[in-house]
C-alpha cells in the first residue's frame, strides 16, 4: 500500500534501527495492555506464573501460565492426564497468588477429594459447583472470573461457542483469575475443538513410564502446547511425582535419544511444592507427532 | 402436661377428660395417677409453651397495640396467659363484652381454649379470667367500672397470683375467699396482716383493688423489614420490575444498614392487577444488609416474573434478621477508598456473595465443598456437603490421609465391573477389559488391602431378628492394584475377595489416575 507522505510522519529508520523502533513499540504496547487490563479490578494479577521446569518456561511468551486468563487443557486419552496436568497447575497457582480457595464447576463429577492430596492440595479449599447444562458451567465459570477470592477456577466443559469463549476470556482479564478449561477425558467429547480465545491451548495424555521408569510413584504425562502467545507448537515428556519435595528432573534438550530423568532445582525453595513439576525430552518439534513416546533410563 | 418443680412433679395442664376425671392443676403428678390410671403424660415443654405464647400476644394486637405474654410459673399454677391493655379499645367492637366474646371466639377458632376476664385493674382481669367460670356460663367475666372489690370477694385466695405456701397460710386461719381479706386489709388489721405473711399479698390486692397501680409491660416489637411500591398504573415492561426492585432493594438496604442487621432470606413480591402474586426467595450464605450485591443476586431471577396482564404492586421483605458483625476497617492509607475493603485472603467473607450467586442459579444442594471423612473405604472417604452446612460448622479438616499417588483422582461412585484375566490367581490382572475397550497392564502396584465393614452391607443389616452368620473369612476385602495400561492410562482395579479354586474372581474398576 502506498501512502502519501505526510510532514508529521518522521523519516523511516533504515534497516536495524527500524527493527529496533518496532521492538520498543511493542514493549510499549505490550505495557499499555497490561495496564489497561488490571486497571478495572482491584486486585491486580499476578504474573506469569512459572511451571517450573525451564523448558516449558523458556518456551512460552512471559516464562510461564499468564494469569487473568482462559487456558484450555485437552484431554488426548480416556485417562485423567489432562486433569492431573490442570491439578499441577492449580497448585502452582495457589501458590503464587497466595489465595488458597478455587473453584471446579461441570456436570459430572468433581475431582476426587483424598486424590488431590497427591497435588499438595487441601480439599477444604475446593468450592463444588455441580451444574445442570454446560450453559450453567460457562455460566459459573464466569461469576468465578469476578471473584478476586479464587485462586484458580477449573471447568468441565463439552461445548462452548466463540461469543461464551471471548466472555470468559474478558471475564478472566477483567477479574485477574485464571481459568482452566478441561475437554475431553473419559466423561467429555472428543475432539470438540474449542475457538481460538484461550491465552494457550494444550493437549495432555498418559505415557507409559516403563518399569521402573521415574521411581514408582509418579505420573507421566506427553503435554503437546498446541498454540498461544505466538509461541511454536512442541511437545515434551512430563513427570509428575507427589511427595518429593525438590526432586524435579531436568531436561535433555536433544531429542529422545537421551532422555534420562535427572535431579535438578526447577523452583525457588518458597515455591517448593510437595509434588514437582519435572520435564523429560521436550519431543522433536510440532504438535503431533507420534511414535514411541516413552521416556527410557538413561544408563549413565 | 407435667412438670418438676423441685421434688415434686406436678400437673401444669389437663385436657377437658382429665378434668372429668378429677385431675386438676396444681396436683402431683402421683397423685393424678392414682385418681386415673389411664391418664397420659407428657413432659411440659416451658420455653415452647413460652415461645407460642409470645406468637399469640403478638396476634392479638389486633385487638389492642398494648399486649404481653405471662410465661408460666411453677408456683403458681396456671400463671400462664396474655395481658391486653384494652382501655379506648373496647368501642371499636362494640363495648366490652363484644370484645372479651370476640377474643375468645377467635381463639377458639383456632383451635385454643380461652378463658378472658376484663377488669379496670390486671389484677382482677387475671382472677376473673381463671376463677370466675363458676360464677358465669359465658366464657369470659367482666367486672364493672368500679366494682372490682366486689366481682373479686367470692373468689378463692388462690386467684391473687400467691403461691401455693402462702394460699395453705391463708386457709390455714379460715382466709379462703378474696373477700373475707377485705377487713384485714383496712385500719390496725393490715399490720398484723403485713407481719404475718409476706408483703406479695398486700401488693397482690391492693394491685386487685386499683389501690396501687401494676403497669403492663408489653412484649418489644421487633423491627420488620419490609417495603413495598405502588405503581400509578400497572406495567408489564421488564425493565420496570427491575427498576421497582432495584429501588426497593436500595430502600431495605438503606434501614437494615441503620439498624446494623443483615438478613439472610429475601422474599419479592410482584402483585398483579387480578390479585395474583409472585414470589421470588433470595437465600444468602451470611447475613446481608449491602443493596449492591443483594440487587445482583435479584438480578438473577426477575426474568422468572411473568407480568400477565400487568403488575401493579410490588413489596420486599427480610427474614431471618440478625445483627451484621462488625468490621474492622484498616487505618491508614487504606482507609480513604470507598467502604471497607475485603482482604482477597479474607476466605469465607470473600467468597460469600460467589456463593450466594451460585446457590441462586444452581441451587442450593449443588453448590458445596468436599468434606474428607476417615473411613477406609474409598466411596466413603469423602461427602459432599452444601456450602450453607460447611460454613455454619465447618469441623477441622482431618489431616489428609495419603499424601502419596496412592488415590486417584477421579472415583467411580459404584465400582464398574470389568473382565480381566490374572497371571497367577492372586496376582495383578494383565489384561482387562473395561467399557468395551481391552487394556494391557504394562505395570502394576499393589497389591493394597481394603476390608469392608461387612457389618453394615445390606445383606448383614437385614435381617437384625435373625443372627446371621457374618460373611466368610476373606471375602469382604477388596485387593486394589494400580495398573498402567500400555496405552499410559493408569486405572484403579480391585479383585473383590480373596481367590477361591471353586469361583471365577471378580474384578471391578474403581478410579482413575492422572
């Protein structure tokens, strides 16, 4: 498009120090929204809050789960997968924004009150909300998104249109709260994709740990980020292990030719969860792919 | 009706047969008893009978603004009763024994038998409502302007309100009726009255005998909350049910805020022009007095007004009132916003109008917290319990039991059988297969034992005449293993029972893990 140069517009920088005006504008921009956004409530979120795991954290635009938003978890498998990976979450996010309440709202069951103890989270804390028609959970989940009380809200949810998408998007920036979206797994549908609003989308399924495979008491799980922020589709290998207080492996950065659980610090010691977050192979790029994903011992 | 009163248990009331019989009030209890064997008792129950009481001396304000409920008293039997203060009020009806034979038919429409006795004095009202039935076949007494010495002298002492001691005192010198005190109450007499016996009786008749005033005290009316809005013509537009109740909210809020109560139960009524009305209950978590979120949780259900042919009235009430607790609000910086801010760590406060939202659209036996019990059995380890019952008495929270991954995160509330096939007989299956899909076990936990209370399965409970035999040795338990089937999914399944050569083993599915 040609415009017609006008006396106000000021001389267009050449080469790098074009790139280097747009960076600047784009920090300023990037400013100005997160001003904009927790002006309207009085309890400004927190930021991103980090998984743990540098890979992850590296990977996503802000190193880590932006609060005051609209995550969406989907389930890949029959298996719990993506709700444990949201439990992990949630107990990360009471963590970091000190509020100890948070809220499950869907139609069928509510998360299994002595289960959540593996995530360091106290059942007391939980408020149910047992709904009638996924109306009512976008609904709830919406008056959630108001309450500055809530540390998380997480929501079970089959069908959910663009209008009630965009609501809960503006509902979460608008209350700081963030809210976790759970599709699929063994009560929901499969595939029902959900339109593009959510902050990061994210597809969770088991992985078999072979015997042996990351102490006996752990769970693993293949978490595909799939899209948000503007960040590259990628796949890694996620272990989760209750009761261990600092045990959180590292990565292996190639690929999974090695791709060995090793012991490192992921957290601040305030953060220590009694179940950390520990990542393995983040698995050759893109989204999909398939093909032996299970994590081996690495002998050395 | 009985009651103890030191000792001695004695009658309190009796019904007409009783009465046939020869109880009377006053007796012990052994003592009517024995006068009729077939007679049924039953304990007083004082603060009940207290209790209706006060409803009823607040019903009869309709017939006098001046009432007061006279709880019952041991001593004296039959104490018990209202005190109307009827002065100017008498004409409405059309004079005094218009009055009393209203009263007492109202009464006894609703189901009471009432006795009523008008006097210039509450002291001979009362003796002529409880003795003066044998000198009347009417169901009230009345005595003249004037003439309460005289419609007093043939009842008995007893009517002066005076306790059983000092009525035996009295009958012990020949004292029985009211009127044989009249010459001792005059003159050197009443001084030697005066030593004899306590100072009640003095007070008692010359209360009677308008000769020293008793006030009536009566009951405190509690503030009612309620307001109501008329419309000039009727409507049938939305936005005017929601204006109405968003004024009427403003209003309630405004006097329950200057009396520092909150409520916890709203009712709005919406009148229509063919004298129908429609009711919309509002129920919060804790008392609230604050127009803001009051009108919100309103906001939620006028769409459920239906105007018909136009709504003409509308009224708002509060029930369930009582006194908002006070807040602290913080020094400082702080203390210049607008009203007092929550502290977000501030749990159940915070979280109170969420709730309240909740309950308003859901319902209130939906919305809830999970109350973690010690028992072994994994479907009974946790109940549901509705936000109201957590926040009244929420008990400690029992530290949790597991903090391992040894549960799972989802449970089935019934375990779902599955067909599975183990290696070696009590060993963890290696295939199984559950809603029509067959899983290979790659690895497996356990196994963990869990016995059942095998005293409370149904088969046990139902038969209590009958001892049954408890269920053989091993086969209430249940073996959980936790398997990861090839596919990653990791299940929680059990095998009901021990193996046995001669039975198939059953295995049921019981959770999932993450």
């Amino acid at each position: 498009m040609k415009e017609a140069p006008t006396p106000m517009r000021p001389p267009a920088p050449p080469g790098g120090a074009r790139r280097e005006a747009i960076a600047r504008l784009k920090t300023e921009i990037a400013r100005i929204e997160a001003a904009g956004t927790t002006a309207g409530s009085g309890t400004p979120a927190p930021g991103p809050v980090p998984f743990g795991i540098a890979a992850i954290d590296g990977h996503l635009p802000g190193g880590g789960l932006a609060t005051g938003a609209v995550h969406e978890i989907v389930a890949g498998d029959d298996g719990m997968g993506a709700t444990g990976f949201a439990l992990a979450l949630i107990a990360r996010l009471t963590r970091a924004t000190a509020r100890s309440a948070w809220l499950w709202c869907g139609q069928g069951l509510p998360p299994y009150g002595p289960g959540l103890a593996g995530f360091g989270l106290d059942p007391a804390h939980l408020i149910v909300a047992r709904c009638a028609c996924d109306r009512d959970v976008l609904w709830a989940m919406e008056e959630g998104l108001g309450a500055p009380a809530l540390a998380a809200i997480l929501g079970d949810v089959a069908e959910i249109d663009t209008r009630a998408g965009r609501r809960l998007a503006l509902a979460a920036r608008l209350g700081g709260v963030t809210a976790l979206l759970l599709r699929g797994g063994p009560d929901g549908q499969k595939g029902a994709a959900m339109p593009a609003v959510a902050a990061t989308r994210w597809r969770v399924r088991g992985l078999p740990l072979a015997p042996g495979g990351g102490g006996e008491d752990g769970f693993g799980w293949r978490v595909d980020f799939l899209r948000g922020g503007g960040a590259l589709p990628r796949s890694w290998q996620v272990l989760w292990r209750p009761g261990q207080p600092e045990a959180a492996a590292k990565t292996c950065e190639d690929g999974p030719k090695d791709d060995g659980w090793e012991n490192g610090n992921t957290g601040g010691p305030g953060l220590a969860p009694p179940g950390a977050l520990s990542l393995a192979a983040p698995l050759s790029g893109g989204a999909a792919p398939e093909g032996d994903t299970r994590p081996q011992r690495a002998a050395g | 009706m009985w009651i103890g009163s030191g000792n001695r248990l004695a009658v309190v009331a009796a019904n007409h047969a009783a009465e046939a019989a020869g109880v009377r009030v006053g007796q012990s209890l052994a003592d009517a008893r024995a006068l009729c064997p077939a007679l049924v008792t039953k304990p007083a129950d004082g603060a009940a009978d207290a209790r209706a009481l006060t409803r009823l001396a607040a019903w009869c304000r309709r017939f006098s603004p001046w009432t007061a409920a006279v709880p019952a008293d041991p001593e004296i039997p039959g104490e018990a009763g209202l005190w109307l203060e009827v002065t100017g009020c008498a004409h409405l009806v059309g004079g005094e024994a218009a009055l009393a034979a209203t009263i007492t038919r109202a009464f006894a429409r609703a189901g009471f038998s009432a006795r009523a006795g008008l006097a210039g004095t509450p002291g001979a009202a009362h003796a002529l409502a409880r003795f003066g039935a044998q000198f009347t076949d009417q169901d009230h007494a009345i005595a003249p302007p004037g003439g309460e010495a005289e419609a007093l002298s043939p009842l008995p002492v007893a009517a002066l309100r005076l306790g059983a001691n000092l009525c035996e005192g009295l009958d012990a010198l020949g004292l029985r009726r009211i009127g044989d005190l009249y010459p001792l109450i005059r003159g050197p007499k009443r001084a030697v009255l005066a030593r004899r016996f306590p100072s009640l009786l003095l007070e008692r008749v010359d209360a009677a005998l308008g000769r020293h005033f008793e006030p009536i005290s009566p009951d405190r009316e509690r503030p009612r909350f309620a307001t109501r809005l008329t419309l000039p013509e009727p409507s049938r537009a939305e936005a005017v049910i929601e204006r109405a109740c968003e004024r009427l909210v403003g209003e309630l809020a405004t006097r329950l805020a200057a009396h520092g109560i909150g409520a916890q139960r709203f009712v709005f009524t919406a009148f229509d022009t063919v004298g129908r009305s429609q009711r919309i209950v509002i129920g919060t978590a804790r008392p609230l007095a604050a127009a803001k979120p009051l009108a919100r949780l309103f906001a939620l259900k006028l769409g459920g007004i239906d105007p018909g042919p136009g709504i003409d009235g509308f009224a708002l009430e509060a029930f369930e009132t009582q006194p908002l607790p006070l807040r602290q609000r913080p020094l400082g910086p702080e203390a210049d916003g607008d009203g007092p801010r929550q502290d977000p760590r501030d749990d159940a406060a915070a979280l109170a109008p969420l709730i309240d939202r909740l309950h308003g659209r859901l319902g209130r036996k939906r919305v809830g917290r999970i109350a973690l019990h010690p028992n072994h059995l994994p479907e009974r380890a946790q109940a549901f319990t509705t936000a109201d019952a957590a926040e009244a008495e929420r008990p400690p929270a029992p530290a949790p039991p597991e903090t391992g991954p040894g549960r799972p995160v989802r449970l089935f509330p019934k375990p779902e059988p599955v067909d599975a096939m183990a290696e070696v007989p009590d060993g963890p299956p290696v295939w199984f297969r559950w809603r029509g899909t067959r899983h290979r076990v790659a690895r497996a936990l356990g196994p963990e034992r869990i016995a059942l209370d095998w005293w409370t399965l149904p088969g046990w409970q139902a038969n209590p005449a009958a001892p049954a035999q408890p269920p053989a040795l091993g086969t209430a338990i249940r073996d959980y293993y936790r398997v990861e089937t090839e596919a990653g999914t990791r299940f929680w399944i059990y095998r009901a029972g021990l193996h046995r050569a001669d039975a198939p083993a059953h295995w049921y599915l019981h959770g999932i893990f993450p």
